[in-house]
C-alpha cells in the first residue's frame, strides 16, 4: 500500500494542475454548438469591425468646418444603402444609424441638436467635437489582427465576434471524458426505495450537475460494493476516461477498499489527505493517462472539494489558459473565529460586496442545505485565526451565481 503523508492546500492545488500534460485533440463544430468550449487556434480577423466608416446615431452628417453655417440636407441615407454618397461644403446628410457615412463628411450630429428651417436647411443647435459619432473602419478589430486567442472560453460575446466575421465553425479542443461513481453499500439511487439504515446517493447526483455547470458533461457509473475484489475489476475498465472520480471509501474504515482497489490497477497518488476543512479525506494521481480524484464521502466535503480542486483541472484539460477560480473582493459582515493551523472552506453569500458565512460556520461535511444557502466559497490560509467584520477579503463565486 502506497503511504501518503497529508499536503497543504496549494500544494494540492498545484500538483493537481500539474497533472494534465497532455494538449487536448481538436474537433470542428457548429458556432452555436460551441458555447463553452476553448478555441484550439488563433483566429484572425478577416472582415474589418466594423467593415465601414458609420454612424453611431440618427443625426446628420457634415464637415465639422462647417458647424457655424446653415447646411443644405443633400437627401438621406439609411443602414443598408449601398449608394456611393459624397459630402461637398456647405452640404450635409440625414442619416441613419449604423449607415455609412458619405465620404468627406467627418462628424455626426444627433437630430434633436439640430434646427431645420423651411428651405431645408440645417443649423446646429450644440457645439460638437470633430468625429462625434463617428464610428470608423476597423476600429474594434482590423483585418489580420487576432480576433480571439487559442485557449480563449468562448461564452456569448465570442459567439457574438465570430458570427460578426461570418465565421459558422469554430475549432475547438475536445472536451476531457469523466467517469463519476459512488462507494457504500448502504446507498441507495434517488429511484429507489431507502430503508432507515439507508441513505440516497447524493454525491454522485451533485458532481454530475457541478460539472454540466461548467460545460463538462460526466458518465454516471454506478455505485462500488465495499468490496475489494469487485472494486478491483471495476477500475480495471475505467482507464479510457481521461477523469476518473469517486467519492467516499477512501478513508481508514476497514471496508475502505477504493485506494487499494486503484492501487492494484496502477494508480500513482500525489497525496492522500489535504490539510483542509471541509475534505482532508481527498486522494488525487493518475493511472496511467486517467486522472484519478478520490472525494470525501459525505456530500458537503464531496462538493466543496470537487468545485476547489476538478472543476481547475477539468478547465486545464479543455485547453483552458486560465483554469483557476476566479476571485472577487468583498467585506466580511461579521466576526468570524477560525481553527488554525489548517485551511478552512467557508461557505456563505455574496450581496452588495458584503460576505455573510453561512450557518455561523457550524455545518457539518455530511449536511447538503448550506451548499443551497451559498452562493460563493472563502478559503483561507493555515495562519488565520480570526476574520473581523469589514475586513477585506478574497472570494470564489458559485457558477450560477456570477
């Protein structure tokens, strides 16, 4: 049996990205079939943004000399119009927004600053810089420039910039294969009947969905009798997931036989036992070219420990070039004491950059509801003892929560 001492929380942190080495394959898909994959390469920008000189407003177009005289309106222009239009002194356009603007004109003028007067002449009735509502050529992005990087997550604005290039696929990398299951013969499915004795497999419900939140999609694969024998077999065919995740069985109790069960299939563990609470009870290596993350058992420390320590790695195993957690600042709402000597996971709720913990800090692992009253994670170092309302600091969003 492979001993293990316990490492701290960064260390965890650290050596679990440094697994993935391996650049992800690549696959061709539809734009409105590729929200929340990583680009595979760098796009260049093959269609100026925007592609002509236009008006960013209703108004009038003319030459900013000519703002002191009464202008002659030459006709208007609408978005769309592809009739080549030319600006002489004295003259000036109605125009559109998003029309493009005739040429020699420099400056656009909106219509409620303007006065027309019965020989359809145009005065302004504002002073205006040169170039006011000008939007022109190429100032978002010009041609040949990098429109969006490798490794860039494409969310809705991406969406968005590629359709503006008529750009209808996107490579992608290919999103990493998960395998999830449960240990315990005492769970039982949410289908299922449970006796007193019994309780339902949450965990294996709750990491399928934490993941489906951050655009993984996870295979469920059912749960492992407390059997060594049996769990031996089971991993055997589990080394064609890139991500291999269970939950509970990895602790001291005599029916613990997930770690040896990995073990005996090659399973090569960086660390058994992380100094933090919630989750010291997490065991993360590889077998082979399989990622393994062994969580804690009860379905708080499960949770928590799968959002801190896989959704960072599954992100790096997409490709992603900013797999962390994100962090924002906010102020404490009260007081808090903390045992130190080791990291504490606190849940609580962001509001109005205010960071109220949950339930006082007194939850147990085993309990499910404050992960339903959080919506965001404090994590703190092994130093601190103590948090003081109004103090800064630094915390992690829940996904549905940003």
């Amino acid at each position: 049996m492979q001993k293990l001492t316990s490492v701290s929380l960064k260390e965890a942190k650290q050596s679990s990205l440094a697994l993935v080495k391996v650049k992800p394959t690549s696959l061709w898909l539809p734009v409105h079939k590729a929200l929340g994959r990583v680009i595979a390469k760098n796009i260049i920008c093959k269609k100026d943004l925007p592609a002509f000189n236009n008006s960013a407003l209703d108004g009038y177009a003319f030459q900013s000399a000519d703002s002191h005289k009464a202008l002659i309106i030459k006709g208007t222009v609408f978005a769309g119009d592809t009739t080549h239009t030319k600006l002489q002194p004295g003259e000036c356009y109605k125009i559109m927004t998003g029309a493009k603007i005739p040429d020699n004109a420099d400056t656009i003028i909106g219509i409620e600053d303007t006065r027309v007067d019965e020989n359809n002449l145009m005065s302004l009735t504002k002073t205006v810089k040169k170039g006011n509502a000008f939007r022109v050529k190429g100032e978002e992005v010009s041609r040949g420039n990098i429109l969006l990087h490798e490794g860039t997550l494409l969310d809705s604005s991406c969406i968005a910039l590629l359709v503006s290039q008529g750009i209808s696929e996107v490579e992608v990398y290919r999103n990493p294969t998960i395998a999830i299951f449960s240990t315990g013969n005492e769970l039982k499915e949410p289908w299922e009947e449970a006796g007193e004795d019994e309780i339902y497999n949450v965990n294996s419900s709750a990491l399928i969905a934490l993941f489906k939140e951050y655009g993984f999609d996870a295979d469920y694969c059912g749960v492992i009798p407390d059997n060594l024998e049996q769990s031996k077999a089971y991993f055997k065919e589990m080394k064609r997931y890139d991500l291999l995740v269970t939950t509970g069985g990895i602790s001291m109790g005599e029916a613990d036989f997930v770690e040896e069960a990995l073990l005996f299939n090659g399973l090569k563990a960086l660390f058994h036992g992380v100094n933090i609470k919630p989750g010291r009870p997490t065991m993360i290596g590889n077998m082979g070219s399989t990622i393994v993350a062994s969580m804690p058992g009860n379905p708080l420390a499960a949770f928590v420990n799968a959002f801190l320590f896989l959704v960072p790695v599954l992100k790096k195993m997409q490709g992603n070039k900013n797999p962390g957690h994100p962090t924002i600042t906010a102020q404490m709402a009260e007081d808090l004491k903390i045992k130190p000597n080791r990291s504490n996971l606190i849940l609580g709720t962001y509001h109005d950059g205010i960071f109220s913990v949950t339930m006082e800090n007194r939850y147990g692992s085993g309990m499910v509801s404050p992960i339903l009253q959080s919506n965001a994670l404090l994590v703190t170092d092994e130093q601190t003892d103590k948090l003081s309302q109004g103090e800064y600091v630094k915390i992690i969003l829940f996904k549905g929560f940003f």
